[in-house]
C-alpha cells in the first residue's frame, strides 16, 4: 500500500481522536453534533482509504483487506458507528405513532 494511502488514514485518525475530544468537551448541543459528525466523517474516511488502498495495491495487501473487512463483519461497535454515519448522511425518516 502507497505511504501516501497509509499518512492519509493515520490523519484522519487524528481527526477522529480530535473529533471525540471536542465533543468530550462541548458546552452546547450544536457544538457536540458537529464533533459527532466530524468524528463519524473521519471514521469512514479512515476506512474508505484503506479500502482504495488495499484494491490499488492488490496482491497480499488486498487479501489483508478482505480478512479486515471480514472480522468487521462482526463486530458491534464497526455496526454501530457505519450506522450513525448512515443516517448523519442521509438521515432518517421520523416514525409517528
């Protein structure tokens, strides 16, 4: 995988350390919204590179990528967040009872 691929996505993971700090310590709703949003851009972001990466690279690098994307499959906290980041971009539909 290019350095290039790799100093983006350990960038993006220091804005999403960032992100958790600022909304740790936001005073208000809106200010704790953008750090969640922020936060849920930069771990997608993170994962989006890596992918790309991987895919450009192939070979060992793409099976690496393909045991990753496997063992997040599974796991509760990956699902969690893909979610929030779901709906932060697209939204979700209120339900009226």
């Amino acid at each position: 995988m290019k350095r290039r691929v790799i100093g983006t996505a350990k960038y993006m993971l220091s804005e999403a350390r960032a992100s958790l700090e600022q909304f740790r310590t936001a005073d208000t709703l809106a200010e704790k919204r953008r750090a969640w949003s922020h936060f849920l851009y930069s771990a997608d972001a993170i994962r989006e590179k890596l992918k790309a990466g991987s895919q450009d690279a192939g070979g060992s690098t793409a099976g690496w990528w393909g045991k990753v994307t496997h063992e997040l499959k599974g796991d509760q906290v990956f699902a969690y967040i893909q979610a929030a980041r779901n709906s932060d971009y697209h939204g979700v539909e209120e339900v009226a009872g």
